[in-house]
C-alpha cells in the first residue's frame, strides 16, 4: 500500500461547517434574540449596574470622561431604533456609562471625610436619630461643633452613651457631651469590607463613646419627624414588651435592630431568619395588603360606593400611601426603597388594568434604587434582596401554567396542598438565591432555613404583622397594651423557632466565602438564567455552579497583620495561630477566621514549643514556613525591651536575612536589605497587611495597595512632628 493510500482521513478542504461559519452564527444570533425581544429592556438595569461596578473597581478617581458618554450613546439607540440589535447594544453601553457617571457624581458631591482629634474633645450637636442598644443609647449627631466657636462638620457623628447615663434625649434636641471619636475603621483585611467606603456614601463621619455623662443644652427647635416617631414608636412598644421579644417586635416596626440581644441575634441568622428582622417586601406587602383588605371592606359597606366606583381603584392608592408612611418611619432601608417601587408600580398597574408585579416591575425598581443611592450595589442588603425577588417572580412564571392546571381540580385538598407548595417553593428558591450571597459576605451556610422559615413566616404574616399594626393604629388612645401582647406571643415562637433550629447539628456551617469574581459569575449565571425566555437560559445554571465553586480557585492569605498590629494570624496546616496583644479585637478576628473557613483559633505556642506544623517558636521569634519548598516569614514576639535599645529592632538585627519577610508588632528600626519588613510603622501608614508565602515567592499586600487612591481612603497619615510644620 503506497503513502497515498494510508491517507483515510478526510481534509476540510471547503473551510468548516456551514453552522459553524460567521455569518450563520450572527443569523442564529440574530433569530435568539428576536424570541428575546421582550426579554432585552430586561437587560439595561444590568447594564447600568456593571456600570457601577466599574467605577468602584478602579483604584484612583477616574474623570467625568466616561460618565459623559452616557447621553451620545442613549442618544444613538433612540436615533437607530430602526435597526434595533445595534440600538440595543447602544442602549446597553449608554445605561453602563450612566452607572459609571452617576456613581462618579454622587462621590464627587458628597463631603471629604473627617480629620477628627486624636484626644477626647467636648462636642456638641442636634440629636438627628436615637437607638436603643441592649446596654444603653447611641446617638446619631448632626451639625457638630468640636468646640466652641467651631465650625459644624460636614458629615453625621455617631455617640455611644454611657450605660448609666440617665438622660434619654429626643431627636432635634441639643447635646453637648465629652467624648472620644474615630473615623470609620478600615477594612479588616485587604479586600475585606470597606467600612470607610459604606460611611462616605451614608454621611458618616466618624463614631465613639461618651466620656461623661450628656447635658441637653437646647431643646428641639425642628423635630425630625420619622425619627421622633421611631423613637417614641420604639419606647411604647419596649416599655409593653421587654427583652429579646420586645426587641425584635420593635425592629419589625422601626427598622432598627440594635436594641435585639446579641444570643437572640445570632440564633436568627444561623436558623436563617435574619431576613425577618430586615423590613423589606414581606413586611410591606402585609401592611399594604391589610391596608388594601380594610379599604376594599369599608367600600363595600357604603352602597353608594359599592356600585359606582371599583374598590380596588379606591384602595390601592390608600395602601400605597401606608406602605409609604411605613417605609419612611423604618428609615427607607434599601429592601424597603426595592419594595416601596415595586409597589407603586403594583397599584399603577391596578389604576390601569395592568398587570405590573412581573420582571419589568422589578427591573425599574432596581434601576431607580442604583441610580439613587450608586454604593447600595455592593451591600448584601440589595443583592439578596433583589436575588430573591428576581428568582421569585422567574420561578412564578415557570410554574404559573403547571399550577394552573393543578388549580382546575375540584378536589378539596387541592387549595391547601397549594398553599403548602408554594410556602415551600418560595422558602426553597428564595433560600437558594440568596446563598451566594450570604457566603460571599458572611462565611456561612445556614441548613435547616427551610425548616425555620415553614413555621416564622406564616406565623409572622398571621399573626405577628397584623397585631403590630393594630397595635400602632391604637397608641394614640393607649390602647396598644393587648395588641402588643398578641405581637409578643407570635415573636416568642419565632425566637423559640430560631433558638431550636439553630441548636441542630450543623445549622451554620463556616465555608470559605466566594470571591467577587465568584459572585459576579454567579449572578450573570442567575440573570441569564431568569431574564430570558428560551431553552439557552439554561446555560446560566453552569456559570452559577462555577461561581459558587470559585472559592476552590482561592488561594487565602498565610499572615494577616491588624491595623493596630495588635493581631497577627498565621495560617498553619493545623489550623490558625494567632499573636494576640492587650486591647485586640474580637470582631477582626471573628472576621478573619471566617475568611479562611475557620471556627476557633489558638495563641502562639510558648517558647520552645514545636506543635505547629511549619511554625517553629524556639525563642523569642517565630519561623513560619507552610510550604516546605517556599518562602519562610520570621514573626518577632512582642518583648519587654532592656534599658536603652528596642527590642524589635535588636530581634530584627538578629533575624535579618533569615527569612523572606519580618513580621513584628512593635516598630523595627534600620534597614534589612533582601527582606520585607511588616511592622507597626506600615500598618500605621498603609493599613491591614496580607502576605501570602507561596512556592513562587513571598507576596505583601497592604490595604492601600489593594483599595489604592480614591475620595473615602484617607491619605497616608503624617507624623505629629510633620503635623506642626
């Protein structure tokens, strides 16, 4: 057989398949999204959200160029609605140059952040919110004076009273009280929550506790009007119902939680209740649907109404306007501002004989809550809430006619097992959109929500709702006392619910939280999966499982350094180590152990223990080495110095060269040339540091290099000696 012959394979000679060339991928292309056609507007919330996020990723303030795109790109689409892909693509750029420009403007117009005293100072200012903690008050403070003769500052103060302090302000009232504040913490690791961020875009200036007792100095010239009702809503209901019950019914009713016990607390989010305490569409959908219920029934009950005018047309602007007045007194939280929306649009399609709670409705509602307040993207608060409500109104829709068949029966039982399954497909699906977030940000998997939510949420539409709005229809002729009771019976079964859930093996479990990338994949996997109508929808559900695997792709830290350098964790083979110094907080370290999927932490080994695997404490220093093939870090102990030398400075000296990197609490001085240096002079100037020990190298990462420069990351601190110059 000759060479020719043996060739059996056949060559493609005429290029590739037909399905395969160009021009018959855009046909495809262009025949999907023509059976999308309804489906695109659906798209440009999305769009505007990217926007957003873009703005927020970068690490210095970009300039007004890419927000000014927004009005020749939406321009465009308006003008080539006649070739309506490209419009729409046009559309989708445009609405992503707005989220960018909007987020841009809204940090541009807000005021810098505070340079506040390092000492304790005699401030004054008007009371603009009072809330009750489990042990005493904290205040929220406008037009703050750090002196007499001083200017007001820009942004809000946030005082902590003493616990036995016996004065009980009301907002609009004057205080004057000795002090000490702080700005807004960084975040607790690179890449970890940005608090300085989250008090920028809210107002926030900075927080602290009083020194002495608080003297009112003027009396309200201007109550704030929800904040008082808040407040005096919030003292009747404690003074009927105390302790944890009366808590939680007052956070149902006011919005806020900081007066629930900390135990009570926690078995809420580790049962998957937390939601409960946040005021979002299930509350509002029960007090405007009571609302409307009332309406509807005092129409009928005059015949002159009755046969001239159609009740829900009368009712449904009367619930808008309760749902309103609630949403207002709960403070207009960002679930609320989603709800509220939805609703509105709910009762304009009630005006006109349309349907309007559909993903239109809560595309709008997303759209006018970014567009108002740009940083709510990147809390949990609005990506659970709209998760939820997203994979709701799209699981509604994919079994309404399979339901509907089920519905034509006119057998008896059927009605109830209706109720049945959709209690548990809303629990299930809500429980499941929700998850990636609640990982993302929290570190953890709560098991058994389903469970707890079958009994909570009936038990709170039923009975706890509707005697908490009684009770609030009632206060003003003191006749809230038996409502309040009827309240309090239901909250006792939800926290009886939360405790006995929560106690379950393996309730909450701690799993490596997902990293943003993880989270974006997931939620472009759960947006392509319910916005779209055809069967290629269904390429959503791998993009979400690979977003939620993504933690499996991250390789954690192996030394974390605090701020303060009062915490320094190591993580071992073993588990976390950690250098724990007087005064060193517990919230960093809840926090760190939860980004590394860890529960329960051990103190660094005594000298001359050999426990850990790749720690070795022979003296008065620490080799870490995790890898045995990679880098090592020397950690110095934290020492008492002799007369006249620095002890870190000395165990520097001493350890140099040693390892990649020195790692120490306490300021080194002098140089050690080929080697890092972590110590309490770059966590002053930089922040957090994170430093990961990998075959590769040795990497460091302070906070400022990973937030770099933008208006809520304050500039790198100035020596006292520089500040007087």
């Amino acid at each position: 057989m000759s060479d020719t012959d043996a060739i059996s394979v056949p060559l493609p000679l005429d290029g590739p398949p037909a399905s395969w060339r160009p021009a018959a991928v855009v046909q495809r292309l262009r025949e999907l999204l023509e059976a999308e056609w309804s489906r695109l507007p659906l798209w440009l919330p999305v769009a505007l959200g990217a926007g957003i996020l873009t703005y927020f990723a970068q690490r210095s303030e970009p300039g007004p160029f890419w927000g000014a795109l927004a009005a020749p790109l939406l321009l465009g689409a308006v003008l080539l609605r006649g070739r309506p892909i490209l419009a729409w693509i046009l559309a989708l750029a445009g609405m992503a140059a707005l989220g960018f420009g909007v987020a841009g403007w809204q940090a541009a117009r807000l005021p810098a952040p505070l340079d506040l005293p390092r000492r304790a100072v005699v401030l004054e200012g008007r009371v603009e919110a009072v809330e009750t903690l489990p042990k005493g008050l904290r205040l929220t403070l406008g037009e703050v004076r750090l002196g007499p003769g001083e200017l007001p500052l820009a942004r809000r103060i946030r005082i902590r009273l003493r616990t036995n302090d016996p004065l009980h302000p009301a907002p609009g009232e004057q205080l004057r009280l000795r002090a000490l504040v702080r700005e807004p913490s960084v975040p607790p690791a690179p890449g970890g929550w940005d608090f300085q961020r989250d008090a920028f875009f809210s107002g926030l200036g900075g927080s602290g506790f009083a020194l002495g007792p608080a003297e009112r100095i003027g009396e309200a010239a201007q109550t704030p009007r929800f904040a008082a009702a808040r407040s005096w809503l919030e003292g009747r209901v404690l003074a009927v119902l105390p302790g944890g019950a009366g808590a939680v019914a007052a956070a149902l009713l006011t919005g806020g939680q900081s007066a629930i016990p900390a135990p009570d607390m926690q078995a809420m989010r580790d049962s998957g209740l937390a939601h409960l305490l946040s005021v979002s569409g299930l509350h509002i959908a029960i007090v405007m649907g009571l609302g409307f219920g009332i309406v509807r029934f005092g129409v009928a009950l005059v015949p002159a109404l009755a046969l001239r005018w159609d009740s829900k047309r009368i009712a449904a602007p009367g619930a808008l306007l309760l749902g309103g007045a609630y949403m207002l007194l709960t403070g207009a939280q960002v679930p609320m501002q989603r709800s509220f929306a939805m609703a509105a649009l709910v009762t304009f399609g009630i005006l006109i004989g349309r349907r309007a709670l559909s993903l239109r409705a809560l595309a709008l509602a997303a759209a006018a809550v970014m567009l108002m307040q740009p940083a709510a993207l990147l809390g949990p608060s609005f990506q659970m809430s709209f998760a939820a409500v997203l994979v709701l109104i799209a699981g509604a829709e994919a079994t309404g006619p399979l339901l509907a068949r089920w519905r034509q029966g006119a057998e008896w039982w059927r009605r109830p097992a209706l109720v049945l399954l959709g209690m548990v497909l809303t629990s299930l699906l809500a429980g499941l959109a929700t998850m990636p977030y609640g990982l993302h940000h929290f570190g953890r998997l709560q098991l058994y929500g389903l469970a707890a939510n079958m009994v909570a949420v009936p038990l709170t539409s039923i009975l706890v709702m509707p005697a908490g709005m009684l009770a609030v229809a009632l206060m003003p002729l003191g006749l809230e006392a038996w409502p309040l009771a009827a309240m309090g019976w239901g909250v006792e079964g939800i926290l009886t619910v939360a405790r006995t859930v929560a106690a379950w093996p393996g309730a909450a479990l701690t799993a490596m939280p997902i990293p943003p990338w993880g989270l974006l994949l997931t939620s472009f996997g759960l947006l392509w999966l319910c916005l779209w109508q055809t069967r290629w929808r269904l390429l959503g559900l791998p993009l979400a499982a690979a977003g939620l695997l993504s933690a499996a792709t991250v390789t954690p830290p192996d030394i974390l350094v605090s701020a303060d350098a009062r915490l320094i964790a190591l993580r071992t083979p073993q588990g976390v180590v950690l250098q724990r110094a007087s005064g060193a907080s517990n919230f960093l370290r809840d926090n760190w152990l939860r980004g590394w999927g860890e529960e329960e932490a051990e103190l660094l080994p005594s000298a001359g223990e050999h426990e850990e695997e790749g720690l070795d404490c022979p003296g008065l220093d620490c080799r870490f080495q995790p890898h045995p093939d990679g880098p090592a870090a020397m950690l110095l102990r934290v020492t008492k110095p002799r007369r006249g030398e620095k002890a870190a400075s000395v165990q520097a000296a001493r350890a140099c060269g040693q390892a990649a990197v020195l790692v120490s609490a306490e300021p080194i001085r002098g140089r050690c040339p080929g080697t890092a240096v972590v110590d309490r002079f770059s966590v002053w100037r930089d922040g957090p540091h994170a430093i990961w020990l990998g075959r590769g190298g040795v990497r460091v990462v302070s906070d400022r290099d990973w937030r770099g420069a933008r208006p809520w990351v304050p500039p790198p601190p100035r020596p006292a000696w520089a500040k007087d110059q």
